[in-house]
C-alpha cells in the first residue's frame, strides 16, 4: 500500500503521465474492494488508478471490522426498510463527511497530480464522498463516476453545481435498491443536470451492486472524456 498524508491506498500505476481514477469504496468495505476494476475496466485510453483505505474502521459482523468514511446508522436503514421505504439523506449532512473530506484533500494534494488528470467515483458511501470533492475541488476534476450514490445536503451541493456546467458526469443505480433508493439517485441526477451538468442515471435490474454492463458503460465514459 502507498501512504498519502493519512490515508493509505492501493494503486494500479501504468504510466506516470496519464490520467487517474480515484475509487473510493463503501462502508464496510475496504480498498481491495474496488481493485478488481482498475483491471477490467475496459478504457481505450491509459489510466493509473488509486484505491483508497477508510480513515475509520467499523464493526460490520461478528468478529468482522471493515472500512468506513463516516459512521453510519445502519439500524436507521433496516428500519426503513422494514417499512418499505428507504432512508432519505437529501437534506442531511453526514457527521465525519468533513472529516473525509479533508483527508481525501490532502491525499490529493500529495499525489501532485492536477485537477483535470484525476477523475473521481466511488461505490455508495464512497460515491457521496467523490460527488463532494468533485464539486468543491479549487479547480474543475476531469471525471465523476457515481455508483450507486444519493443525494445528501443538497442545498450546499446545489450551490456548487453550477461552477461545473457543461461537464459530464457518469451515475449508475439498482432499481431494486434495498439499502439506498432508485428514487433519492433519481434527485441527485436532477439537480445536477438542472444547474448545468451533463449525464443520466443509467438503472439496471439489481440492488446494491455494481454489474457487468456497469462496468462496461464507465468504460465507455472514460473512454470519451476530453
């Protein structure tokens, strides 16, 4: 694993001149859970990809720990769904997310790479995490890849969108969602397109996953970015 600034990454480096994907993964998981991607991903053009590690680790099983970027009222979900609904985030601003935030910056910052030679993303909890450096980045990101997101302080985010009019975004979810819902990523595409960015939630027949023509399809979106 490569260390910068707190945060430790795995890191798949084919060529120091090309651009970077940054996949931050979700709670519970860790960095190797995204990995497989930067290998089968299929890009017609060269890209050097790191994976970073939580900066929290969280109980997710009996004698079993994972990775998280903030806590996560998991019994507030299951609650929820046990009502046939889904938690709504839209007006929350998760407590720890500033905090991942700045950890995120400075691993950034010591990559030493330039804003539009990093495209992020990330899974879930990860995807909210990309989505909000994305749009507070100094400068414009080359990319934002968001699978299986939603929409959290949207106020805040709203302010923000604008400054990235014109770029294009990629946005994949389940349909059949169990843990975030297909509706709440329906409001996150809207209110980036609306103020201004370019993309459309791809749904698919699923839950809380990433499926093959996922992965195909953010082939394709890194393919064609300028």
């Amino acid at each position: 694993m490569r260390q910068l600034g707190k945060l430790h990454c795995q890191e798949i480096n084919h060529n120091d001149d090309a651009p970077w994907v940054i996949f931050f993964h979700g709670y519970g998981a860790d960095a190797n859970d995204l990995f497989s991607l930067g290998e089968i991903i299929p890009t017609k053009k060269t890209y050097n990809w790191l994976f970073p590690n939580g900066n929290l680790e969280v109980p997710i099983g009996p004698a079993w720990m994972g990775r998280a970027w903030w806590t996560i009222d998991m019994m507030e979900i299951q609650r929820a769904q046990e009502r046939g609904e889904h938690r709504d985030f839209s007006n929350d601003t998760p407590k720890g997310m500033s905090k991942a935030y700045d950890l995120a910056m400075e691993m950034i910052r010591q990559m030493k790479v330039p804003w539009n030679k990093i495209v992020l993303g990330g899974f879930s909890q990860g995807a909210m995490l990309a989505t909000e450096i994305y749009l507070r980045a100094p400068e414009t990101p080359k990319g934002l890849v968001i699978m299986s997101g939603t929409l959290v302080h949207q106020d805040e985010w709203k302010q923000y969108v604008p400054n990235r009019a014109g770029q294009r975004f990629y946005q994949s979810h389940g349909i059949n969602d169990a843990v975030l819902g297909y509706k709440q990523a329906q409001k996150l595409e809207t209110l980036l397109t609306q103020n201004g960015m370019k993309g459309s939630l791809q749904g698919f027949r699923g839950g809380h996953e990433i499926p093959m023509p996922v992965i195909t399809q953010i082939g394709e979106y890194l393919s064609t970015i300028p």
